[in-house]
C-alpha cells in the first residue's frame, strides 16, 4: 500500500483487513517514516499508520501489488512526489495488479499510465481522468488488466472482495510462472 498523511482511514484499513485475512502480508509505504495521519471523510482526524517502508527505497520487484488508497489529501501528496510517481508508473506498467479507491486515480493520472484504459473513481475526479485519456464508467468497481478501481467508501465491500480475488490470481499465476 502506499499513503500519505490524509488518507481516508476506511480506504486503507478495510482492503488491507481483507488482504491480511486472505492471508497477504502488507506493508504501508509513504514519502515520509514514522506514521501519517488518517482523516474520516476528509474532514476529521481519524488516527495514524505506522509506515513500514518509504517508497524512495521501494523495488517493485519486492511486491506482488499495489493499492492506493484515497481521501483527497492523501493521493493530492503523492502526485507531486517524484518518487511516488515513478514507483507508481512502474508498478503498472510491471503488469502486476494495481488498485486505487476513490480519489486514489489522481496518482495513476499523474504517472501517465490511464491513457486508453476504463476506470472509475469518485465522481470529482473523472473530468481528470477522461482529460488524462481514460474511458469512465460510474460502477463499484472496474477492472482491466491490471488495474482494478472504485468509486468511495461505501463500494468498500465490493472492492475489498475484488481487489482480494485479483491479486490472488496474480500472484498465483507468478508462482506458477516462477515454479
């Protein structure tokens, strides 16, 4: 995962609830170490996460996936981080799973990797997305090749699910690939 201070508490601690359930091991990458700040609905502080690693040092060989949480804040950070832009532009293009909630596209955008795909996100950030080239559907959840997005908080449940079927398959498809 990766975050900065601002991520929308519920866009991080639920998906990485169902990946450590499913039986994943995470890690919250940042741009900063120590801990960054959660907000609820953008609004309130809602606690902290300890950072597990900064992307500045983060290979994207050392991971299976991505996810990129939102809140406006959070991905508003990252997109003008070089570092977190490149790990994020490299992920995608790795071909292995990415999955951004909510605001979370603004940083995939950024990296220049949206051109030509179908996504969803919140509803204020599609304008950006289509000027970015990407096609926009208003659904819980779309995937395509690798990228799997969603449109907010109350999708949760429906992305959850997803992004823990996807990045299951990939990494069993790696492990296949491997063995």
């Amino acid at each position: 995962m990766l975050a900065a201070d601002g991520v929308e508490r519920v866009e991080l601690e639920q998906p990485r609830e169902a990946l450590d359930q499913a039986g994943a091991q995470t890690d919250l990458l940042s741009i900063h170490d120590g801990e960054i700040k959660a907000r609820e609905n953008d609004l309130d502080a809602a606690g902290t996460f300890i950072v597990d690693g900064l992307v500045t040092d983060a290979f994207v060989g050392d991971y299976d996936a991505l996810l990129l949480p939102g809140g406006t804040v959070n991905p508003d950070q990252l997109r003008v981080d070089r570092d977190a832009v490149a790990f994020v532009r490299d992920f995608v293009r790795s071909g292995k799973p990415v999955a951004a909630i909510c605001h979370g596209p603004w940083t995939l955008i950024e990296a220049g990797v949206v051109t030509g795909r179908t996504l969803t996100s919140y509803p204020s950030i599609r304008t950006d997305l289509r000027n970015a080239g990407a096609e926009v559907l208003d659904q819980e959840v779309v995937v395509e090749g690798n990228l799997t997005t969603s449109r907010s908080p109350d999708d949760l449940p429906a992305f959850c699910a997803t992004v823990v079927a996807e990045f299951a398959a990939a990494n069993s498809t790696q492990e296949t690939v491997g063995s």
